[in-house]
C-alpha cells in the first residue's frame, strides 16, 4: 500500500521490481486487497499486461491512518533519543556495533 501512495501510476510488475518479489506475490496481494475494498486494479487498454492500483475511500483512510501512527512512533522515538545523555548514546552505539558485527559473521 505505501507502494502505491508513493508512486499512484506504477504498474504491478514495476511494484514487484521495487519490493524484490516476484509478480505473482504482488498479484495475489493486490487481488486479495481488491477483495477487502481497499483497492481497485486497472489494465491499461493500451497494453494489457499494465495493471495498475488506485486506493478506494476505505483504503485512502487506511493508507492515512498508517501514516499518521507510523509518523506517531517516529515522533516518538525520536524525542526518547534526543532525551538520553552523550554517555547513554554511547553505550547504544557500542550495544549495536556489537550486535552488527554478530550479524556479519554469520553471513
């Protein structure tokens, strides 16, 4: 759905390329959110593989709300992190070099 309220014109296989996943997830994910009313899919008359998406009323309020809770939390988190001392970010930023270099070595 973000997909979509970024990019309103973009056909399901450019959605497909964007999020790394194959067309056939991204057709079953748009038929299963045309079938909830959230969105309503379009062919282009001038090419008929061209499917595209356009949000419905239930799904423009969906897409709205996401947004403003994701926004919420980012507002959030922010003010925790401008909260905390140079020594407390200190001991983040070490916890998480730690953590990364776990994470590449069981690359």
């Amino acid at each position: 759905m973000q997909v979509i309220a970024q990019e309103p014109d973009i056909s399901a296989g450019e959605m497909a390329q964007k999020l790394g996943v194959s067309n056939g997830a991204v057709s079953q994910t748009l038929a299963r959110l045309e079938r909830k009313g959230v969105i309503k899919k379009y062919k282009d008359p001038s090419l008929k593989n061209r499917v595209t998406a356009a949000f419905t009323a239930s799904g423009n309020e969906a897409i709205e709300l996401f947004e403003a809770q994701q926004a919420s939390s980012v507002e959030s988190f922010s003010n925790y992190l401008s909260g905390l001392s140079g020594k407390d970010r200190e001991v983040i930023k070490g916890f998480l070099s730690h953590v990364e270099a776990f994470l590449k070595g069981l690359e």
